[in-house]
C-alpha cells in the first residue's frame, strides 16, 4: 500500500520490491479491509496469483547473493586502518599546559 497524500489516494497493490517512504506491505486480511479518510480514494491493483511468483532471474540473483555472502574475507590485520600503513593501537599525545 502507498499513500499519494497530494492525490488523497492510497494504492493497494503487489508487495513492495525496495523500501519507499510512504510504502507499507500489507497481508492479503487486511488489504482488503483497508479503509481510507473521508473524502481519499483507493486504487487497487489485482494481482495474478499465478504469476506472483519468483522467476528465474530472481532464483538466479537469490543464489548468487547467497554464493557471495558465504565467501570468505581474507583475514584482516587489526592494526591496519586501511591506508597501507600500519598502525600500532597506541598513540603519542601532545602535553596540553
């Protein structure tokens, strides 16, 4: 569901695919049910039930997101800050009079 406040719409439809402010998923009960101020309007989108849902492509991106997350990161210096320079942990203050 997405509110158009400059139309005093709300739209039901498909579940979001990427966060949007204003953007709400709503289970199929309460899509339904949606009520809206006096004087707004709502747009409803029907949506195909068989053809909701993943395609391959989507399979394809799930597993490759899975692949690259399981892949080791090589082992990290702790002293290194990410300049190519090493770095102890301990730093020299000046004396503040």
């Amino acid at each position: 569901m997405t509110y158009v406040y400059a139309e005093s719409t709300a739209v039901v439809g498909p579940l979001a695919t990427f966060s949007e402010p204003h953007s709400y998923d709503l289970c199929e009960f309460h899509a339904e049910r949606l009520t809206v101020p006096r004087g707004w309007e709502v747009v409803r989108h029907e949506i195909d039930i068989e053809d909701s849902g993943p395609t391959g492509d989507d399979l394809l991106a799930l597993a490759d997101a899975v692949r690259e997350a399981a892949r080791p990161e090589p082992p990290r210096n702790p002293a290194d800050d990410g300049s190519g320079t090493r770095r102890g942990h301990l730093r020299v203050l000046p004396d503040i009079p």
